[in-house]
C-alpha cells in the first residue's frame, strides 16, 4: 500500500511516515503532524500515548507499532 507523502507542520520534513492530521475549522483544513512533533509542540494526548509506546519507533517501525496494538 503505498501512503501518501506530506509535510509536518512542525518540522516540516517530508515523508509518509505516519500523522495525526487535526481539522481545523472553519475552512476544515487537514493539518498533518508526525506524533513525536505533535506530542512535544502541543502535548496531544493521544500523539504521547503514541510516542511513548512507541519507544522511538518512526518510519514503517512506527506505522507497525500502530496498527498491530489492540485498542
């Protein structure tokens, strides 16, 4: 499966790692953000439980990680 290329709005590398993309109204924007980015600028919840469990996994490690957890 092949996952889109985009940029992180915090650090603004460009990979299809995998994002927590935030809306942002009124226009609904799709803002996307690594999780480790994410967690550190805005401590988002869910993006530190990520990161955390995570243990420094990034890349397809981390897209691994995130889909083989139970919820």
């Amino acid at each position: 499966m092949d996952n889109p290329v985009r940029s992180c709005l915090a650090c603004g590398q460009e990979d299809d790692h995998p994002r927590h993309v935030v809306v942002i109204p009124p226009d609904m924007a799709e803002v996307p953000w690594h999780f480790d980015c994410h967690a550190a600028i805005t401590n988002c919840e869910s993006c530190t439980v990520v990161v955390k469990t995570a243990k420094g996994k990034t890349g397809e490690d981390l897209r691994t990680h995130i889909m083989t957890k139970k919820g």
